[in-house]
C-alpha cells in the first residue's frame, strides 16, 4: 500500500514570487524574511522525499464558472496546463505544465465515490495559483506527479464544515488503501481572515487578527471538535469576505489526523495572515 509521508496547509498567496525575486531595493520590507520562512517550510516536504502529490485547491472563477460549478472536482489527466493570463499579468507566476498521475487519479476518484462524495471529474483542467502557488514554494522544480483536488469555497451553497473535515478523511483512506509503493505528500492551500475587494481588504493585518490567531491554534493543536463548534459560514463571513478558504484546512487536518501540527510557522503580511502547517504520520514523526 502507498505511503503518507506528509500532509502540509498553507495560505496561498500568488505575490509571493514576484515580492521576493525582484531587485533587492524594490522589494517590500518583509520580503527577505517571507523568502526564509517559506524556504524553511519547503524543507519540511524535502525530507520526506515523496514521490506523488494530492494537491487540493479551489479555482478562482479561472476554469469552473456559475454555469455549471461543482462542490468537489478531481482531475484525471496525463498533464496538466498551469496559469491563466490574468496571473501571468498581475502576480508574475509562470506557465507550467504539471505531470499527472493518472492511475491514481483513477483509483482516488473511485475510492471517493465509494465512499459517498459525489465528485465531478476533468481529463482537460487547467490548473490556478491556488495549487501553482504552493508547487513554487514548496516544490519549486515542479518535478512530481500531482493529482489535484479541487473544492468550492467561493460560490454558495457551500459544504460544511465537517464534509470538508470528513472529505479530508475520505482522501486520507484512498491515500492508505492505493496499492502502490509509492510515497505520497498531500498539500492544499487556503485562507485564514481573508478579504478580496471590501472595504478591510487593504489592512495592516487580515481583517480579523483574533480569528487568524485562533485558527492557528486550533490547528497546531489538531483541535477538530473546537473548530467544528465555533467556525460556520457565518462566522467566516464576519471575518472577511473570503475566509471560506479555511475549509481547506480544515480538510487537510482530516487528512492529518486529526493531530497536533509537527511544524507551525506564520507571518503577518499587511492585509493577511500566511500560514503554514506540516503534520507527519506518527510513525514517521521524528
């Protein structure tokens, strides 16, 4: 059966290349100490040397419109095209293109239906920043098979909480069930606090610092009954427009365990919180 080596959670932002590659005196004050962090981060995949990655992000009105949006989607492709125009032009992120894995995609998706989520599938997506970002952070040579995952945090309705917390589990139990020897990574990305074009989106911090330090609580501790009790839509929504994207972590905790986080890191950038999580099966925890 295939290996987990690691599951990793981070905040996605598409600036992150563009802010620490350009000339030194035009780079923003906290540029340099975002490049360490995020350096420091992607050692803590390294050191597992995976051979697969299950990435799970949500497509930013780039691929899936209002006309026909699904809550889960997996891809199931020989490869995939990365980065659509508008983030070549505003972020700086270039084209990619991403191997796939297509037997796993395979037996992923059956696993999930087996397992009663209904999820739609593309032999022809496009992939966004939301899974382009962290293969530049994270796995910067773009060299491993992926399997992405895509979720719906943008359009209502949207799942709960605990479907994302219990989805989280369902990929966790492919991943073990694969009959494979390979070493799989999961990694998805996501928000805390997050506003996008209100009025708290141009802060010194997220819009809600008292949410994003909660939240980084609750996942470093693995507290999955303290999330599930306090974090509804609605709550979301009082903490910026787009903190929906916290159900991918809740999801990728599911996939964790739910444990306590191995690595925590986070650096407060303006109008957000970055963040960053690792969690190591235990019996590969060092």
């Amino acid at each position: 059966m295939a290996q987990l080596v690691a599951t990793l959670a981070s905040t996605h932002h598409p600036f992150y290349l563009k802010a620490t590659t350009m000339p030194p005196e035009q780079q923003m004050p906290e540029a340099p100490e975002w490049k360490r962090k995020v350096e420091a981060y992607r050692e803590t995949l390294e050191r597992t040397k995976p051979d697969i990655l299950v990435m799970v992000g949500s497509d930013h009105f780039h691929q899936i419109f209002l006309d026909n949006c699904p809550q889960f989607l997996i891809g199931k492709a020989e490869r995939y095209d990365a980065t659509f125009y508008n983030e070549e032009r505003e972020f700086g992120i270039p084209k990619y293109v991403l191997d796939g894995d297509e037997d796993m995609s395979r037996f992923m998706h059956q696993s999930l239906m087996d397992q009663n989520f209904d999820f739609a599938f593309s032999n022809e997506l496009k992939i966004d920043h939301s899974i382009i970002c962290p293969i530049i952070t994270v796995r910067p040579d773009a060299d491993l098979p992926v399997v992405p995952i895509y979720t719906n945090i943008f359009a209502p309705p949207l799942h709960t909480p605990k479907r994302f917390y219990d989805l989280g589990r369902a990929i966790r139990k492919a991943i073990d069930d694969y009959p494979s020897d390979k070493r799989i990574a999961a990694i998805g990305t996501g928000h805390l606090s997050l506003e996008l074009g209100g009025p708290r989106q141009f802060m010194e911090t997220g819009p809600d610092p008292q949410f994003d330090r909660q939240a980084i609580d609750w996942l470093r501790a693995g507290d999955i009954d303290a999330i599930l009790e306090n974090v509804t839509h609605e709550s979301m929504g009082q903490s910026g427009n787009a903190t929906h994207g916290f159900l991918n972590f809740i999801l990728m905790l599911g996939v964790a365990g739910p444990e306590g986080a191995d690595y925590v890191d986070n650096l407060d950038l303006f109008h957000t919180m970055e963040a960053y999580f690792t969690w190591y099966p235990k019996e590969q925890a060092a």
